[in-house]
C-alpha cells in the first residue's frame, strides 16, 4: 500500500513538473527555433535557385586596428555566399581614402589568399563614401553585365545605407552579416599588401573639409566620369537621414 501511494506521488509530481511554466517556455523556444532554422533553409534555398549576379562589399581602411575585425569579417561573410553558390561574383570597393593603401585591392589579396577564384572578383577603386561604394559598383556591375545585385556587408553599414538604397537604388538586395555562419576566430592570412599601396596618397581629412565629407557621405560628391546617365541621375536627398 505504501509503495502505490509513493508511485502516485511520484506521477502528480511528473504532471506537475511538466505543467509548469519553465517548461512551457522551453517548448516555445525550441519551437520558435524550429521555425526559425525552418526559415532560413526556406531563404537559403530560394537564393541558391536564383543567385546574384555579383555582391558589392565597402572597403574599410586598411592598417586601422579598429576596423580589423570589420574588414575580416566581411571578406569572409563574401566567401561564404561565394563558396554557398549565393552569389557568382563578388565586387570589392574602396579607394584609398584614410590610409595609402586601396581599400577594394587589399580585400580582394586576401580573398585570394583565401582560395577565391580571382577570374570572379573585381575592384571598384574610386568610392571614398559608403554611398559612393554603392554607387560606382553598381555602374562597374552593369559594365560587366550583371543583373542581379546585393550589397554584402555588416548589420551597421546595412542601417546606415538602407534608405540611400532604397530610394536611389531599390533594386539591390541587403544581404545582412550572420555572424554564426563566418569562424571570426579562424586563422587569417598575412599578405604582402604593396600592390594596393598608392604613391599617390593624401588623407580625406585633408583634401577635404568636414562639410565635404558630409556631402560626400550623402552621395553629393560623384563625379558623373562614366556614360551610363540612369545610374548617375539618382540622387541622395540633401538632408535624407542614415
């Protein structure tokens, strides 16, 4: 008799336990999990069955300790979506703008370092803005052809250029960072960095005063040097917001 009042015991504290709420919460986790991972095979598959055409990634300086982590990690979320068959190509841009060596040319040295095929990676050597990137890769995007473009960077950048993008640019497609999928603790290479170095070099901050740098911030600087009139007469409303 006791043993069967310790057994029923035993079974209201299973019931119990599993009533409670912690355990409810967990279902709700691994569900929302579920549906998350769900999603994202859903997008993953969708863009392997149409991929882009090319991504542009910005250049961050090169030899600025701060910007370290941001440059490996953008070269390496490029690779990934290369080496996943998201995209076919990949444009690098940046000139040289705070420091003497060209932004575009050192990525694309490490992406070779990293095994990247070099027939599919182009540099965009004139940006010295983040909307300037945007907008001369998309003219050397549509030089070479390609229809299909996304601007492959971090969650920061992606915020700053979501509205210039979608007013001027609306075609292009933000493909955000997803850290969890990039090892930013993998080893990285070292590179002899000579062949982006310009002789030619002089710091923004000095060819340019604070209310240049705004301008061009705000994609008023660009230079109309190239034949194609649709790209270039989009333009950035002076006071639009980033």
């Amino acid at each position: 008799m006791r043993q069967v009042q310790m057994e029923l015991t035993k079974t209201r504290t299973m019931k119990c336990s599993l009533s409670t709420p912690a355990v409810i919460s967990c279902a709700i986790v691994l569900l929302c999990s579920f549906n998350k991972t769900a999603k994202e095979s859903e997008d993953l598959n969708k863009e392997l069955s149409n991929p882009y055409d090319v991504i542009i990634v910005p250049g961050v300086p090169y030899q600025k300790r701060s910007m370290k982590m941001v440059l490996k990690a953008r070269i390496l979320w490029a690779k990934y979506l290369f080496e996943r068959g998201i995209t076919k190509n990949i444009i690098f841009s940046g000139a040289s703008v705070y420091t003497p060596y060209v932004e575009s040319k050192v990525m694309k040295i490490y992406a070779d370092s990293l095994g990247l095929p070099t027939k599919n990676i182009f540099c965009e050597e004139e940006a010295e803005h983040s909307t300037e990137n945007v907008f001369y890769s998309v003219q050397l995007a549509k030089e070479q052809g390609f229809k299909r473009i996304g601007l492959a960077t971090d969650p920061y950048q992606a915020l700053l250029l979501g509205r210039y993008i979608k007013n001027s640019f609306p075609e292009i497609e933000i493909i955000t960072i997803k850290y969890e999928n990039i090892d930013m603790k993998s080893k990285w290479p070292e590179i002899n960095a000579e062949s982006a170095f310009s002789e030619s070099f002089v710091s923004l901050v000095k060819r340019e005063n604070r209310f240049k740098r705004l301008k061009g911030t705000m994609g008023m600087n660009i230079i109309d040097n190239k034949k194609d009139s649709s790209i270039f007469f989009r333009r950035v409303p002076l006071f639009a917001k980033y």
